[in-house]
C-alpha cells in the first residue's frame, strides 16, 4: 500500500525528532489555483522540536524543507510552517 502524502511528510520530517507535529492538507483550499493543476498539494504543519532551538525563522524553515527532501517536487506544492521550540509552544499554543 502506497503511503498518503501526509504520511510520508510525517515520515520524513521525524528526522527533526519532533516533541509535536501536525501536518494537515489544504489543498481543498487551492481547487483552480495555477499551482494546484500539476497535482502537488498544499499543506500546512506545525513542528515542535529542540532541533530549533537558537535557530532563526529562516534557518527553521530550511530545516523543514531539507528534511522533506524530494518531496518538495513531486508531492508538495506549498507548505506552511509553524516551527517552535517546546517552550514556544507553551507560550504560544
């Protein structure tokens, strides 16, 4: 059985041992969009890892789309990112 692409962000970004992760698919939300028409989805994720600690939002979010690797051309059209340490989740659930 093939792995459905949240599975396999999922997947691919336990390399930044996360403490919490959500990845949610909105692609429903770009139905018509230009980019939306090769097929690749838009999705959005929350991350919570130490991984990020002293890290800037840049630094965050290329660590993100490393960790995703290959999945950038053939499965994600976009992606939103919320990347936190643990002690900016508790401040800002």
């Amino acid at each position: 059985m093939n792995a459905t692409r949240i599975e396999k962000i999922r997947e691919r970004l336990q390399s930044l041992q996360p403490e919490h992760l959500s990845v949610t698919d909105e692609s429903h939300r770009h139905v018509g969009h230009p980019g939306a028409r090769d097929g690749r989805g838009h999705f959005s994720c929350t991350i919570v890892s130490e991984a990020f600690r002293d890290k800037s939002m840049l630094e965050r979010h290329r660590m993100v789309y490393q960790a995703l690797g290959d999945l950038m051309l053939t499965d994600i059209h976009a992606m939103s990112i919320r990347a936190l340490t643990p002690e900016q989740l508790d401040r800002n659930p």
